[in-house]
C-alpha cells in the first residue's frame, strides 16, 4: 500500500506530506488543495506510463492529468519542485527543476530511495526516466503500484452507448479508463470470472461473478437496475445497455439518466481491481440520489476492506455518513480510515480528523459538512 504522499513546492503547497490508508476521503473546500493532492500520484503514474528509455523528463501533461508548463506548477514561481511516496519502510523521492535549454520541460534532477527518513535527502543516482538504476525488488514494486493505479475522474463518458476497446491490452484489471470508457469491455472480458466474498454485495459469504456483482451492487443503489454489455462482431467497440428493473426492456444509457452511467463505472473498478491496486477517485456522489450516495460510500468502505486501497475526493455529506455507518457496521475498522478537511485560503491548512469504531468524527471545523445545519437554522430564524 502506498502509505504516504510527499510534495514539496508543487502547485498550492510549499509542503505536504499527507498518511494514506485502504480508504482515504479528501474533503474540503473548493482550490483547496485536494486536487493537488491526489496530481502527485498521477502526474509520476502517467511519466512511468509513458517513459522512453533514458528520458527523465515528468510528463506533466498526459492521459490522467493535464496540468500546463512548469510556470503552472511550481509553487511562488520557483524552479523546482519534489514529490515522493512511501510504503512502509520504504520512501522514493524526485527532484525536478525547469530545463535551461526549454523553460516547459522539467527534468528528474535527483531520486533517493531508502528508508523514510533517510529519503528525505537526496542523492545523485543514475536515472532511466523515473526509475533509479540499480531498483532492487521492493522498489520495483512500489514503482509498479504507481504505474498501475486506477484513476477516475469527476467526468465520465455516459453521453454515449457505444463504448471502446483499450488499445494496450497489458493495462490493469479492472482500470476502467480516466473518463470510465473502458467499463463495458472490463464486464464483457471478466463478466464470468469470480469475486472474493469480501466484495459481495450484502456479505453474502461466497463468491460470485463479477457480472451478477456488478447488477447487485447496481440494484443496491437504483433498486432494480441492470446493465449489459452486447460486443459489436468485427469492431473494437461495445454497446451498454441499461434497464432499471427486470421485467423492462433494455434501454441506451441517455434514456434512463446519468446516475446509473456513472456508478457503473466506480462499481466494476472496485469489484474487478486488484486486491493489491491503488483506486482513486474524483466526486463518486455526481449524479447520485442521497441515499445512492451513502451507500457508494459503504460500497467503498467495503473495497478498501477487501484490499483495495481507495483514494476519494468528495464533497458530500451523505458519502461521509455512508462510510461512517460501515464502521459502525463493523465493514471497516476506523485504523483503515483517514479523513482530511482541506480549508479555505488564505489561512489554508490540511486538517487530519480521527473517526472511532462507532463513525463518530473527532471534530467539526468551520466548513466541514455543516452547510445543512447553517441552512436550516437560517430558515428557523436561529441565526
């Protein structure tokens, strides 16, 4: 599991380091810093994608994030930055700084592995793009957690029915695509292939296929509802269809609204991951009635149970609660949960905020999830 995140000069932050764990929730305010956040990972994913031997260059626009030029990144218009991660024991750290030759490339100046403490210095070492030469085999595997992360972003692709096949078949299982475009393939190639019982929907205590998960999970969130995937012959394309009961007739995505289309997508990455995959998350709630988001938050609890370490930025209350109510269920112990409030600027800060066996939250800064309380003591006059 990547346990930490460092960055040091990169976009809104001088410094950050920030304690991951199985499920981690990003809340807070707008330009707050939680998109900052999770753009480490996916800035070194999406370079150690696209590496080319002996270029070590940070590809800062890309598949995953687009972020600019180094002027766009670099904190108080510095010239360089760092960002670093940790398993464990284990730390990597990079030093880039702006090219003297191209004032829109930065370049991998220094990289450190070693223990936690000791990477925090950094040393020369010869590089093959992000990768120090010389790896030994936990490096190696940090390296390959990054690189194979799943990341879906706040917009998914639903304005279709038609749906492609990924170009490089050597992609993760279950990574769905940035935009989820590669959900109806992943259900089409894996829909018969068995789920660990950790996942099932309702703890059910056996395993059963990913295609009959997925409908479960489905139905959980839109009573009744179902997908399908149908393959075009001779095509790199496939067709999803949607009905929201059993006894309808199977309709295109636009003909039964936007929540089902964007679940589906979060439903076969958590349930077809994995156990050992890094999931990030953009705004899981978009789309979804209260009640669908408190249960992709209890859905999500449960994945990150099962192993699957899950990395969400969510701006809902009802997702929060969902969460909450799976520690108290006992689907997740709160040692397995973090959860950071990112305030407003100026005074700009990242706030840890412990949570107890029972979903009780340790405090409630001013901006944490209390609009509704503000709202409705507005509307009784108790202002």
């Amino acid at each position: 599991m990547i346990d930490t995140i460092r960055l040091r000069n990169f976009k809104c932050f001088e410094s950050l380091d920030l304690e991951l764990k199985p499920l981690t929730l990003l809340t807070g305010f707008n330009a707050a810093g939680k998109s900052t956040a999770i753009q480490t990972l996916l800035l070194l994913a999406q370079t150690l994608r696209r590496a080319v031997h002996g270029r070590s260059t940070l590809t800062l626009n890309g598949s995953l994030v687009a972020l600019g030029s180094p002027a766009d990144v670099i904190n108080g218009g510095g010239t360089q930055m760092e960002l670093g991660i940790a398993s464990g024991d284990l730390a990597l750290g990079w030093r880039f700084a702006v090219s003297e030759t191209n004032r829109r490339v930065l370049n991998t100046t220094a990289a450190n592995w070693a223990n936690s403490e000791q990477a925090r210095e950094f040393a020369p070492r010869e590089l093959d793009g992000l990768r120090p030469v010389g790896l030994d085999q936990a490096v190696s595997a940090l390296l390959a957690r990054v690189h194979d992360l799943i990341f879906l972003s706040a917009a998914r692709q639903v304005d279709t029915e038609v749906y492609p096949v990924p170009v490089d078949m050597n992609i993760a299982r279950g990574d769905v695509g940035h935009i989820g475009q590669f959900a109806s393939w992943w259900l089409h190639e894996e829909g018969d292939s068995e789920v660990d019982a950790q996942r099932c929907c309702e703890r059910r205590g056996q395993a059963s296929t990913l295609r009959q998960q997925v409908n479960a999970w489905l139905s959980d969130l839109f009573p009744g509802a179902e997908v399908n995937v149908v393959p075009f012959p001779k095509t790199g394309l496939m067709r999803l269809e949607l009905r929201s009961g059993r006894t309808n007739d199977w309709s295109r995505p636009a003909n039964i609204g936007y929540g089902i289309s964007y679940a589906f997508p979060i439903l076969l990455a958590g349930l077809g991951a994995q156990a050992d995959r890094t999931f990030i998350l953009d705004s899981p709630e978009a789309h979804l009635h209260p009640r669908g988001q408190s249960r992709i938050g209890s859905f999500l609890a449960q994945m990150a149970s099962a192993g699957v370490q899950t990395i969400v930025e969510t701006h809902s209350d009802h997702l929060l609660n969902g969460v909450r109510r799976a520690l108290r269920d006992r689907i997740i112990e709160p040692t397995d949960v973090a959860i950071y409030f990112f305030t407003a600027r100026p005074e700009a800060q990242v706030i840890k905020l412990s949570v107890d066996k029972d979903g009780n939250i340790s405090e409630w800064p001013e901006g944490f999830f209390d609009q509704s309380e503000k709202d409705l003591a507005s509307l009784a006059g108790w202002e």
